[in-house]
C-alpha cells in the first residue's frame, strides 16, 4: 500500500516487508535516515574535538612507552639526548656540591672569595630546574604551520566515527531491513547487533597489543643507520589504520555466522577446513604492520574468533529451515495471504488465452 504516511519514515520506525513504497519514498527515507547518522556524527565529533587533548594523549601513549625504553637503554636520538641531559644534570650535582665545600669557613679561601662564590650556588639551581627531566621526542613531531590543526581535527573525526558507528549501523539496518524476507530478518537481527561490540573489541586489541608491538618493530629497524623523528601525521594514520583494520577483521564471526544461518557453510565443513583458516588469519595478519612477534599475536586471536564461530555455528539453524517452514504453511492454506496485492495474482498462460478459459476473457 502506497499512502502519504509511508513517505514519513522516522528514523527509529522501519517498514515492513509487503509495504510498497515509490522510488520518491525509499529516496525520502534514505535522506531522513542520513541525516539522523549525520547529526550523530557530528554531535560525536563536537564532543571529541572538545576533548581532543585527551584523545591526543591516548594515541601517544604507545609511542611513549616505547621512546622510554629506549631511552633508558640509550638507544637512537630519545635515548642519546636523555644521556646527554643525565650527564649535564651529574655535572650540575657535582659543581654544586664542590661550591659548597668551597664556601665553608674551612675550606681555606677567604671570606671575600667565599662571598663571591655563595650566589652561584642558587642560580645553579635554577639553571639546572630548567633542564627538560622527560625523554626528547616523547610525542610526535609536526612540520609545517597546519599540521598540528589538521592532525587534531583528523583523530577527532576518527574517534567521532567510532562512538558514531552503532548508530550509523542501525539506520542502515533499518533502511535495508524491508528488502529482507522474513527469515532471513531472523537471521541477520542478532548478528548486526554484535557488530558494534565486535569492532570495539578489535580496536582495544589493536591498541593494547598490535600497535605497540608495530611501533617497536618499525622505530627500532635499522635505527643505527637513521635519525628517527617521528612525524605526527604519518603516526596517527599508521595508528588509525591499525586499529580501524582490525576492528573490520574482527567481524569474523559475523560473516561465518551468517554463512552458516543462511546454509551456505556448516559447522562439519567449519572443521574440516581448519588447516586453510589457520593459512588465512596468518595471511591477514601478514598484511599489517609489524615483526614476526606481532604476526603471531594477531594470528592467534584471528583462529580464536574462527574456533568460536564453529562454535556458536552449531547452535545455528540455517534459515532455509525458516523458509522450508514458511512454504509449507503456505501449502497448509490454500486461501492465502489476504494481504497479497491483486497484481501480483498468477497470470493466464498463453495456452489459456488461446483457448478462451480465463475467466476474465469469457466474461
């Protein structure tokens, strides 16, 4: 049925599956249901942009850990410059400590030279208050006027599309949930509804594992033979990528878990193929950033997601019982849906018409 209600599609209401609507209509509902993941958007993004030190904060902190590490085993630029700064600030100790012996009353100068000496122990102490006590280079450096702006505005936008992303999932949802059957709706619901935690999974595990294990890897690779300064734009899409890749990856489960809902694989097949599952999480793995140490520790949770797929496989009824289910019930009623449209009635064959026994050409 096409009405002046169904071209007002909110975005929280769907529509049904025998609901008819014009192109103007499912043009209507696709505006309304982007302008509402727009909206979210951008209210996520306002609110990161906000807090966009934090933000900053969070994604520095891998490159942190690991330009303190080398720091305090003196390696590359960070750790040469905190060796220079700790033998300047035992440098410091030592005049200052000698200055005070000398202006004693017994270490044999004359008071006039005593009094001479006694003001720069003082200002020693402020100049040695200035020296930076953090490893240089802890943060990522930026080389043109903009690029701070940009890279700030950028990580924003990326953190706005993570907290975005369940919102945007549903509206897309709802908007291709009419063109679903029945059963293939029960198929699909819950395994939408794991997508967002799935994806945050990925990105925690990206972040507390793969990124760390990458930044080591890459800023360490021939780091005798080169001055590594790290360049802020550069990171952050590195980082980005990481963590937006694996969440994407980590949406295993829902794509064998609607194969398996749709009959198009079962869990015996699952199984037998575990040898090639394993050959394809280590190829995925092989594709991002890292050593063979990260290779490893990306692989692993990959075949963990496959083994709990075969899993929760089994507990799966493919949904070509759901439709065998739906078919013989409509054999059990002859009548039929009383909702079916009158155009989409069976039509006379030519046969028929040749021989004059439709009924609507002998009337």
């Amino acid at each position: 049925m096409v009405g002046s209600n169904a071209a007002m599609v909110g975005p929280i209401r769907t529509i049904g599956h025998e609901d008819r609507l014009s192109l103007v209509d499912h043009l209507e509902e696709l505006r309304t249901r982007l302008f509402v993941s727009g909206a979210v958007l951008a209210v996520a993004f306002g609110i990161c942009v906000w807090q966009n030190h934090a933000l900053l904060r969070i994604m520095n902190e891998p490159l942190k850990a690991q330009t303190r590490k080398q720091a305090s085993k003196g390696e590359n630029t960070p750790g040469q410059a905190v060796l220079a700064q700790q033998g300047l600030l035992k440098v410091a100790r030592d005049t200052e400590a000698a200055l005070k012996q000398l202006t004693r009353a017994g270490s044999g100068l004359s008071s006039s030279t005593r009094s001479g000496l006694e003001p720069l122990i003082p200002a020693l102490k402020a100049d040695v208050s200035k020296v930076p006590r953090a490893a240089v280079g802890e943060n990522p450096a930026v080389f043109g006027v903009g690029e701070g702006f940009t890279t700030t505005v950028t990580i924003s936008l990326y953190f706005a599309l993570i907290i975005a992303l369940p919102v945007i999932l549903y509206e897309l949802y709802g908007f291709i949930l009419p063109a679903l059957k029945p059963h293939e709706r029960r198929a699909f619901t819950p395994l939408l509804l794991a997508v967002p935690f799935l994806f945050v999974g990925g990105v925690m595990f990206g972040y507390f594992i793969a990124l760390p294990a990458a930044i080591h890897f890459f800023v360490n690779f021939n780091a005798g033979e080169f001055n590594v300064i790290v360049q802020a734009s550069q990171y952050y899409s590195f980082a980005a990528t990481i963590l937006l890749v694996l969440g994407v990856i980590f949406q295993i489960p829902v794509v064998i878990l609607a194969a398996a809902r749709l009959g198009l694989v079962t869990p015996t097949q699952l199984r037998k193929n575990r040898r090639y599952a394993v050959l394809a999480c280590a190829a995925v793995a092989a594709f991002l950033p890292g050593d063979v140490i990260t290779l490893v520790l990306e692989t692993v949770p990959l075949y963990v997601l496959y083994e709990v797929s075969i899993l929760l496989a089994t507990f799966v009824k493919p949904s070509s019982e759901d439709a065998g289910q739906e078919q013989h019930a409509a054999r059990e009623d002859p009548v039929g849906d009383p909702h079916t449209p009158a155009d989409e009635t069976a039509q006379p064959t030519v046969q028929q018409i040749i021989d004059h026994v439709d009924p609507n050409l002998s009337a």
